[in-house]
C-alpha cells in the first residue's frame, strides 16, 4: 500500500489519516461489505503507528458506519441497511394444492436462454463470478490423468474422494457425517427429486416454505403429490407454530425446507428454530428434506449450522450441490438421506444410473486442494455487497410501498411491490426490454404473489445492471398509475 | 507384412501360400470375425501375384470356411455359428404385473463394484475397449478452452452441437431427425424415465419385451407402473401377434421395446416388424418407447433401422446414449420424443435441469472429427468375435442341453440352462469365485426365467475369462446332480 505524502501534518490526525485509506479501500470495494478488515495489530504494522492509534482509526471508521465489530472476530466492513422495509410474513391458505408451475418455469428458462438478455431471473450466477478458468483447468487436468475411471461408470454412492471431502466440509456446520452416508447425485434438482420420490407416493402432502423455490413446486407437480405452504418469515424461514398446527390435522409425508437463506426469500432459520422443527417432526417420524444449496454463500463471518446436525432418528434427508457456488454446468450435488440411504441409492439407479464421473474427481480435487474455500471468501464478500446494492437500486426506482427482503445469504432478492402491480405482466414486459425476471406465482402452487418478483444478484454491478433496474421500477409503477 | 522365405517352391502352390498367410491373420486375431479382409486388388498388390492368383486364395479360405463373401461387398471373416440352439421364445404370461427388481439390480451393481470381479453381469463395456485415451484428451481440451459455457447449466434441450451430431448420425439408420427435436439426457437412462414419466400415470400398463433389462424394470417399479410382457423371439424379437392379442383386451399407455439388439436376448426386430409395431401402435395412439443403445454396434455391415424411420404420428420416443459404444461415466444420453417433447423437455427440469455440459461438448467433438465412426469399425469387428468366442466356450463347458442366443449385435449373451439350474444360486456360487453374472430372474417382473443366465461378452477374450466360463459351466452342471 503506497503511503500518500502528508501536506499538513498538523491539519488531520495520525489516526484519521490511517482510517482515510482504510475507508478509501472500502469505497473502491478492494474491502467489501461484510469482508474482515486487518487486524489492529496488522494495521499498527502496516502503517507504522502504535496499537493506540490503531484504535482510534476504527473508532473513526464505525462511527462513520463504514465497518462494524463483531465480537472476538475483530472489525468488519459493515453490510449496509436497506432502506426498504422487510415484506410481511404472508398469510398463506391451509389448502392443500394440486400444483402446477412447470409451464412458468420452462418460460422462465427459455427467456434466460434468449441472446442479450439480463440473467435477473434464475438464481444462477453469472460465469465471470465462478472460478471457472481454475475449474476447466482441473477438469482438464483429471481427464488426461483418470484412463479408466474417467469413462467408467462411477455408479451409486458415487466416487469416495468427493464424498469424503463433503463429509469433512459439512463437519463445519455442526453436523456429523462420515462419506458413507453420501451419495453423489446430477447437482440437488435430482437429489430432491430422488429424496420425495422415497419417501412419498402420488397424492401425498408436502410441507413447504411459502413462498418456495419452483423447482420444488415443479417436482411435486411431476410426481403428483399435493404441497401444503407454511407461512414462512423472510427473516427467520418457516413459521413453526404455523406448521404445529398443520402437523395436528393433516396427514404430512415430508417437510421440505431451506433453513438457510431459503430461495426466494433469503431468511435464515435460527438454530433454536432448526432445533425444533427436526424434533416435531421427529415425534411424527416425518422426513425433512433439507436443501442447503445457499448454506456456504453467507455474507456473515459464520457458516450456519445444519438441520441436519440436530437429526437424532435419520429423519433428515439433507440435499445441497456446487450449482449455486461453484459450477452450474457441472450437475454435481449431493445428498445424505438419513434412514433412507437405501430407498435413495436404489432409486438413483432408475433415474441416471450414475453421475458424471470426471466432473466428480474435479470438483472433489477443487475442494481437497483449498481452491473452493478461498474462492468461496471472494465469493461471498461479493454477494454481500452485490445484494445490498441492487436492494438500494430497488429502494430508489420501485413505487412507493416497495418492500424487500434483507437476505444474509445467497445472492437472491425478494420484492414485493404494491398489490396493482402484476409481477406476470412485468415479466412479459421487462422480457421486451431484455430483461428476465422471476414472477411471484411461480413460488407458490396456487400462483399467488402476483406483486412479487424474485431478482437474482448472480450478476456483477455494471451501468447495464443499473439502468434494467431502473426500467423495472418504472415500468412496476405504471401499473399503477 | 513380412514375407516367409519360399522353402520349397514346388509343393505349395502360390495361391495356398497367399491364402495360408491370410488364414494365420485370422487365427491370430489380427483379422477378427465380421471384419473385412483386404480386397483381391490389394492382396494381388501386396502379395505380388495375379488377380487370378488372388481370387485362387479368397476361394480357398472360403471352401475352408475362414471367409465368407457379402454380395458386392466383398470377403468377410467368417463369424462362426455357435454349436448351441437358440433359446426357444418363452411362453410369458398374459397376466399384468406388480414390478420387483430394483433389489436384484442393486446387488448386481455391488458385486460389480467388488475388487478383482470379472465383470460379465452389468452390459457394460470393458474400459481398456473405450476410447477413453482419445476421449479423455477431447474432454480435456474442451475444458481448457470451453471458459464460461463449461460451468454453465446446457439447459433443455441441450447443446446444439451435440443434438446436431446425433440428428446427422440418425440420417443413417432411415431416419430424418432435426436437431430442434432431440433432447440431451444423462444417459439413456434418464430418457426412457423420462419417457415413461411423459406417457404414464401410477397404475398404467406398459408393454414391455420378455425377457427384458431389468432397468427398465427397475422404472417402472419405481414409477408405480404396472408391466405387461409379451414374448419376444431370440432373433426377431417382440412377437407382434402376441402384442396385437394384448392390445384388442388391455388399456396399454405405452409400448417399450429395443428392436435393435435387445437386452438380453439381442434380437434384430426385421424391418417389416418395425413398422407394423410402429403402426399397431398409431392405431390405437399408443406411443413406443423406443431404445437403441445397441444400434451402432452391429456385427454385420449394416445398421439397421429404426422403428422411428417409420413414425408418421410423432407417437415413437426414440432413447439412446454413448455409455454401450463410447464413454458410461461421461453420461451422456438423448431422447427425440415426438409428440411429448415439450412434456418430457419440461420433466427433465425436475429430474437433473440440465446435463453435463462438458462431456456433451467433448462427445460432439468426437463425433464431428471421425473419430466415433473410426473406433465403432473396430468395436464392431471385436464383438461380432467376442459374442462368437464366449458362446463357443459356453457350448463347450455348460451342461448338456444348454441353448444360447446368436445376437447380430451388441455384446450379450443370453443363456438357457436346463430347468433344474438355479440361476439365483449360480449368482451367489460364482459370486464366491470371483465372477459376476445377471440372473434371468432380473430380466422379468415376475422373477421368471429362473434357469437362464445373461453374460457380458464385453471383457476381452484371456485365460481368465475362459476360465470362469469353464467354472460357470462346472457350478450349473453341480445343479443337476
């Protein structure tokens, strides 16, 4: 770090001076929201002044709300606050729903696939953010290396050196797994779709988050079983009372949740929350499929902890993949069913056969070596920052009574606009305008949310970025009008 | 080719000792049943004699029945005839039925995964018979310069170059296919689910071959789907009048059939029966799941049709993959389904989203270069001798009254024993001894088949194969004692 000249030594204290660069780092975004700054010893090192003042150039930083301490862990470049409020829990209906979101979501994965369009609408990030030259290379470099095991089979679990390495991450978040309860599937859409499939029948009722991923909605729809929404808090996930009363009336095959950072919403149960749903539905011997796709994109310092850590019967079928953290194409996940590994292990036979092996031994030597843990650091510093900014973006374009959630993981907004305003119709019209977002009523069976829309900010900030949202929030206003 | 010195110029004449030279060719393996032998302007070049003289040579090898001549296509390694009957074409119930395999597939798949098995119980290719030198090389080039669209998701329908290739090959077999109608899978195995989830509901009878692969049994019993098997001919395959009395009295909801080289019998359905299933069906709108794994791996010259070379409704679902002739671990399947394509492109969302990007890529290569058509001229030949050499070691070791098939391609054999041999036990026997085989109760919903046995014949020919054929042929002998 080049030291400026000093003017006028007398004019700005040693400490503001020292403070000054440090706030200049964070306003170039070299440190970005939610990333760790120096240590104080490290800044007392770094620009030759005493631990003392030190001090006081953090004090000045936080009073001026640029970082944020964070107790034991040191300063932080603090996250700022929308200035949007949270949108409301909704109040969903106890109905059970046939469902039917498949034709949304083909219209959703066409319109991403149109040339020249704004990716706002999958919750899938952008290519320059994954480390992808890294990755290809590793890939490249297995495929020479592998001979035989790299056009075999690597049938059901799947190959060991992955499966011990997601047995060793998952112990981070107060979980224990040993490899041999994993089984290696094509990215979490199977495994979802492999954990319903064993332990439901056609008809069956599952509970869900409301609002909830269509990918989970879609899959009901296909294997006809029925979705009963749970309130869910866009903070703090699944409303539990909410779901205790549903438990005590209704017959549930499975509860399928995202503890942490839900899709749409963002909201991150809270462990005493995570707690207790395992145990209700453990009186029940209910399954709980647990999809933590977002768990390791937390723009805290801390990964949240797992569900599946407080499973005492085998009851939770926990799902998660490297689509959404390090490489979509790949169709690499994982899932650990619990009591039900067989049912699953079998099933898997039926629907793939196997997963793809090369992709497998590239993504397992990507995490042996290291390379995942420090690209997730970038990764999740950006997201921190990337989320805050598009939420300021839709503070300052979208009508009035705009509300948005304020995710602590993940990279996905959810906003919802006043009630005139008809999410469906602003697909159809930001699609015009190249621009693809995600509806309200695709998450939800019975298409509700329709002032809703989902934003991914999978996309890395640029004037484009900007101005789409900026066209967004113009057009949501003239439904208004 | 070196010239043996002319010891004795007068007691051989010149065509013997160019014929002579060609038959050591063929006992040494270096020219391999079903494989074109030189042409006679070539010999006559090669060997410095007369076309006269060459012609001399052909007719010996001949009348000594080492070649045998194609009409305009010229000499031919003779692929000798097993001295075993064929299986006689079972008599298979009329009743429908509750489908019970996926145990019997999964134990078939754990023996395979055992360390030193000889592995002749899963149809899969021996690695060392990949390509997987050249494959793996592609697939590493591919990644290195695929950048961002190698972590991306190849959402349905696929790669368009992939579907391109697959479109063009399809030309070939009295077929016209456009790419806009083909659909990447994980493997055939994700298309014939998702076929199967595009045309069924839980409940519903499909119309299956006896004895049939036990993957397809495995998917309808996870699928809740009901089976209705119709006796299927060694050599012609599915026995159309038997189909036609199931469908005057039964509600079908799909028909699945592998007229190219069925699994296990490897039946050629005859052109005319491919088309007039492929009009039973339209008669009645019954679409027919077609698989053609085994397609491109005939043993004689020609490929044969396909039943969707016939299809005027769009009611044919035509799956096939590269995992039986080029690459199992790269899953990398397709399906053209018709009619359903938007229904079984909607269904794939639920089951993986997309398929592997990067392996497709690598295939598509390989298919574009040559380099496909150039390793199927050899696999072809290999087969054609290695489905004769085992059947050949079965005749010689099994118990008297032993039938096999004589498939035209592929590389299964199916094997009928006497009525007292148990199959199921055999398995475990062999098991024990380090050799793994499919037993015939896997091959029927119904657990028939219980004296019949289906072997890989896609491990190269070695002592130790020979060997475990001789120990098989002991171990069912031991049955009837």
């Amino acid at each position: 770090m080049s030291r400026t000249p000093r003017t006028d030594a007398t004019s700005t204290p040693l400490y503001q001076e020292v403070a000054e660069k440090i706030a200049r780092l964070i306003e170039e975004g070299v440190l970005r929201p939610g990333e760790r700054v120096s240590s104080l010893r490290r800044v007392s090192e770094q620009h030759g002044v005493s631990l003392t003042t030190a001090i006081q150039a953090f004090i000045w930083l936080e009073d001026r709300g640029l970082v944020e301490a964070r107790p034991k862990s040191g300063f932080f470049v603090r996250v700022p606050r929308p200035v949007l409020k949270e949108p409301m829990m909704a109040r969903t209906p106890r109905a059970v729903s046939e469902v039917t979101v498949g034709a949304l979501q083909s219209r959703l994965f066409e319109a991403a696939m149109l040339p020249r369009v704004l990716a706002l609408g999958g919750a899938v990030p952008s290519p320059e953010l994954l480390p992808m030259v890294k990755l290809n290379r590793i890939l490249a470099s297995v495929a020479r290396r592998a001979g035989k095991s790299g056009v075999s089979y690597d049938m059901p679990p799947g190959t060991e050196v992955l499966r011990r390495e997601v047995a060793k991450r998952v112990m981070n978040s107060g979980a224990m797994l040993l490899p041999q309860e994993v089984i290696t599937t094509c990215g979490a859409t199977e495994g979802l779709m492999l954990c319903l499939r064993a332990v439901t029948v056609p008809g069956s009722v599952v509970a869900v988050e409301s609002p909830t991923y269509f990918g989970v909605l879609h899959a009901l729809e296909s294997l006809k079983l029925r979705a009963i929404e749970i309130p869910t808090h866009p903070r703090d996930g699944m409303d539990l009372e909410a779901l205790a009363r549903v438990l005590k009336t209704r017959q549930v095959a499975a509860c399928l949740a995202v503890p942490n950072f839900s899709n749409p919403l963002g909201a991150l149960m809270p462990d005493a929350n995570k707690e207790r749903l395992v145990r209700m539905l453990a009186e029940r011997d209910i399954p709980l499929i647990e999809d933590d796709v977002f768990g390791e994109l937390h723009h805290g310092p801390h990964r949240p902890r797992l569900a599946k850590g407080y499973d005492e019967k085998g009851l939770v079928m926990l799902c998660s993949s490297f689509s959404k953290s390090l490489a979509p194409g790949y169709r690499v996940g994982w899932v650990a069913p619990g009591r039900y590994y067989e049912q699953v292990k079998t099933l898997k036979l039926t629907s793939t056969l196997a997963t793809a092996t090369l992709p497998e031994l590239a993504i397992a030597e990507f995490l042996a070596t290291g390379g995942y843990d420090h690209y997730l650091r970038g990764a999740r510093a950006f997201y921190a920052g990337n989320v805050q900014r598009v939420a300021q973006a839709v503070a300052a374009a979208f009508p009035e009574g705009t509300r948005v959630t304020q995710p602590q993981g993940g990279f996905v907004l959810w906003v919802e606009m006043p009630p005139r305003v008809d999410a469906l119709r602003l697909q159809d019209e930001a699609l015009a305008r190249e621009i693809n977002i995600a509806p309200g009523p695709m998450f939800s069976p019975n298409q509700g949310y329709r002032n809703c829309i989902r934003l991914s900010c999978g996309v890395p900030w640029s004037p484009r970025l900007q101005e789409a949202l900026q066209i967004l929030g113009s057009l949501a206003k003239r439904h208004l009008a």
